[in-house]
C-alpha cells in the first residue's frame, strides 16, 4: 500500500515489502506547548467545537455484505478537523463529559479512543488477509509483556502525531501532558517481558503475521512507596480506570481442567479420558500490536478467568456467603499477580494453575483457529510455529499432545511428530536456579494426565539416548526429565 494514499486496497497485500517512505518521527515533529500545561479553552469556546460544526455521520453499514465490506475498507479521514470532531465526541458521547468536566485524564482517554478507531481498522484487515492467504502464524507464548505505553506508538504507527498534538492544543491541552496520563500495562516484571514485546512488535513491523499469548494479570508486580526512608511494596492496580488498548472476547472463552483422576480408553493404550472436578473458564482479551512504517497489526491475546458459573447460589441464600463465592475466588486469583510467591506449597500450586490456565487456553485457541482452514492436523506445523518464551510456557508440549491424542485420536507417534514439528523454545539461562521444578506428587494431582505424558515423553526419550549409549547410566540421570530426589522432581 502506498503511504501517500491515506485509503485502503483490499487488493494489496499486506504482508508486501515494508514501504520506503519512512514514517513520523517524534523528533521530526514541532511540538508547540502553551504557556500552560493546564486547559487554556474556555467554556464558551469548547461548547462552540461540541456543537460540531458541518461533519455529517458515518454511512451505517446495511446488511448487504458489499456495502459492509465497502464502509469496513474505507479508512477514517485523517484531517485535523475530522480527528477533532471524532475526539469531541468521545468526550462527551463516551464518557459523558461537558466543557466545564473535561480533565487530562478524560482529554486522554478520549484522543487514545480516537486514535483506536483508526487502528482497528488497520488490525480488522489484517487478520481478513492473512486468513484469506492461509497465512503462517508465529504464536510467541510469555508469561510477561512490558509493552509500555501504547497511544504515543499508535500514534507514531499512524503517522498522526502532529494532527494530534494539534487537535489537543486546540482543546487546551498538550500532547506531552496527554501522553503521561497513560498507566503503563503491568503485564511484566523484566528483561523478560520486555524482549517479548519487542519480539511481536518487531513482527508487526515486518510484516510477519504474529501473535503473541500471555496472562491478563489484575495488579502489577508492585507500586513503590517509601513510608519512613523504608520501602513498602503496594498493589499496582493497573486496571482501575478503562483501559483504551484491550479488548474484551466473551466469546473467545475455553474451559480449563485441574484435579480429578483418568479412565484409560479400553481400545488405545495411550489414549485416557481426564474426569475433573474442577474446571475453570479462561476468557480472552485482546491487544493490538501497531507496526510502524506499515499497515500490519499484530494481536497479544491475553487470559483471564471468567467465574460467572461458579457462583453457588443455594449456598448463597443459606447464609453461607463465604463458599457461594469460594470457587469464584479461587479461579480469580488464578491472574491476580505476575509469579505468585512460590515459597509455600501453596504458593507453588497456584503457580502451577497459573501457568496451565495459560497455556491450555492459548493451544485450544491455536487449535480452533487451525481447524476453521479444514486441513487435517498432519498439516498444523504448515499454519503453525508456537515459541515457547522460557520455561513458563513448556507445559504447552504435553496440553498438545493430550489434546491430540485423547480428544483427536491421534497415535502417541502422529501426536509426537506434530508437535515436535510445532514447537520451537528459547531459554535465557543455564543456571539451575532459573529452570522450574515442580514437584511429581503435586504435578500428579493437579494434571495427572500431563504427568502420565511426561512420563512417557521422557521413556521414550532415554530408550533413544540409550540405543547411542548403552550402558552409560550415568548420562541417562543427568538427562533425565524426572529428577531422582526426595519427592521427586
């Protein structure tokens, strides 16, 4: 698509070469601040651009799917004075405001809804092309995302930096002031979620059709407070004000088993049926990822618990308040918090659901998106690379594997081949204390069917070590999945 247009072409790809004509730069834009970093507009002249002027409405789409595909592919103009009218707007029609009522943070949040609109229209064909063209996805699983702030890059991907900062000024507000009104995303502690959102973002920005896949969590690692020259460590409640940047997907919603025990199928030895007691929904939230100097958008879906059936209402009308909500609670902390304190059994256990809620939801995703392309699942490692960002995300392997034998009938071998064609994994340390453990006894009550599949993943892996080296039983313990220790690991 060529960057001097400002339409969009259903008929060029998206994935084509990245445009020579380089975007908006900050520094390549006058940035003009007014004497005051606060409102400079009067009532009066704020109800004059409420009135609205001569900006007629958007053509609503009928049902006739030409015409919607007509409205859908046409992009939102780009002047000054339809990104004003469509800021005034979200002020008052989203969020209710009035000229004597309009703040920083409502002047933000309105502009960042400005500026969705037009990303969304962007990340819409991105996903018709790439499905249209039986696209390769890359599905990068982390358990971090420090994405930062989103509106000044979605700006910047957009090239609507400058219209901006002057459709704000006009309103009396500076962009810079703006932009600091965003509340960084608390998806992340580290390098770790930082290198991963470098990683969708760099794809979105060349053009490769990624995704990346992580946990919706409620509060940050923590917000810093010094209370006596000492530091206290308060809740980042992140989430607290609408969040412009995510968006909810009840429909996207898959259930999640834990506990329970196996009935093994009397016509496969490999093959069992997992009866659990306990089951939670892993509901999806989506982000979209604005790659510059392209049309690209890439997508990190993110998971959160969705408790509505687990309210008990007999108990409720009991009197026992406590266990009608017990079990809402207990799938809710499931992504309260980033790496809960593991130095409890506890803690280790629900650090344990907290990393299979994540990744039984992102391969049934995987897999319901794969099956929309009616090929068979011999030809998933063909639409279908998953990174493993870590060791959080390994408990992928033995969810595909399951989900391919027991509920596909597929044989252990077609289930191995597909997967070990699927996978790809990095790991950022060699230090022992940075590789996870979990122990057997608690693993075997919490997913015995994984760890039936672990089990048998790492016999055959060693009757294969064994037939280069045999009779080395030392390299065998060093190697083996199962560590020999008390429990074992």
């Amino acid at each position: 698509m060529s960057q001097n247009t400002g339409y969009f072409s259903s008929s060029i790809p998206l994935n084509t070469a990245k445009a020579t004509t380089p975007g908006v730069h900050e520094a390549d834009v006058p940035v003009t601040r007014p004497t005051s970093l606060k409102r400079v507009l009067s009532g009066p002249a704020l109800k004059t651009m409420l009135a609205g002027g001569a900006h007629s409405q958007p053509k609503t789409p009928s049902k006739d799917d030409s015409e919607f595909r007509d409205y859908s592919h046409s992009e939102i103009a780009r002047d000054v004075a339809t990104i004003k009218f469509s800021v005034v707007m979200h002020l008052t029609a989203t969020f209710l405001r009035t000229p004597a009522s309009i703040d920083s943070a409502h002047a933000y949040l309105a502009s960042a809804f400005s500026v969705r609109d037009r990303l969304l229209q962007r990340w819409n064909l991105t996903n018709e092309y790439h499905d249209k063209i039986g696209a390769k996805r890359v599905y990068y699983m982390s358990l971090e995302f420090l994405i930062g702030r989103t509106f000044d890059n979605a700006l910047l991907a957009l090239g609507l930096r400058e219209e901006y900062a002057k459709v704000l000024g006009d309103v009396g507000f500076c962009l810079e002031d703006i932009i600091d009104e965003e509340r960084d995303a608390a998806l992340g502690n580290g390098g770790l979620g930082r290198l991963a959102a470098c990683y969708v973002d760099s794809m979105a920005c060349s053009n490769y059709p990624g995704w990346g896949y992580g946990l919706r969590y409620k509060y940050g690692m923590f917000q810093q407070q010094i209370l006596n020259g000492y530091q206290v460590e308060a809740p980042d409640c992140w989430l607290d004000t609408p969040n412009p940047w995510e968006f909810p997907r009840p429909d996207v919603t898959y259930p999640v088993k834990f506990y329970g025990h196996l009935v093994r199928d009397p016509h496969s030895a490999h093959r069992f049926k997992w009866e659990s007691n306990v089951v939670y929904d892993a509901m999806a939230f989506d982000v979209p990822v604005p790659g510059y100097g392209t049309t690209n958008v890439g997508n990190i879906r993110l998971w959160s618990c969705k408790t509505n059936t687990l309210f008990d209402l007999n108990k409720f009308n009991s009197g026992d308040y406590q266990g009608a909500t017990g079990g809402q609670v207990a799938a809710q902390i499931l992504t309260d918090v980033l790496y809960p304190n593991d130095n409890t059994n506890d803690g280790k256990e629900l650090r344990l659901r907290q990393e299979y809620l994540f990744c039984s939801a992102t391969m049934q995703d995987i897999l319901a998106r794969f099956r929309k392309t009616n090929r068979p699942l011999s030809e998933l490692p063909d639409l279908a690379a998953i990174q493993l960002n870590d060791t959080h995300p390994t408990l992928g392997v033995p969810e595909l594997m399951r989900i391919l034998i027991d509920d596909e009938g597929l044989s252990w071998d077609e289930a191995w081949d597909i997967t070990t064609r699927t996978f790809a994994f990095t790991n950022h340390t060699i230090l022992p204390e940075a590789m996870e453990k979990w122990p057997v006894p608690m693993l075997d009550k919490i997913l015995p069917r994984h760890m039936g599949i672990i089990y048998d993943i790492n016999l055959f892996f060693l009757q294969k070590v064994e037939k280069q080296f045999p009779g080395d039983r030392e390299l065998l313990s060093k190697i083996s999945i199962i560590e020999e220790s008390n429990p074992q690991q």
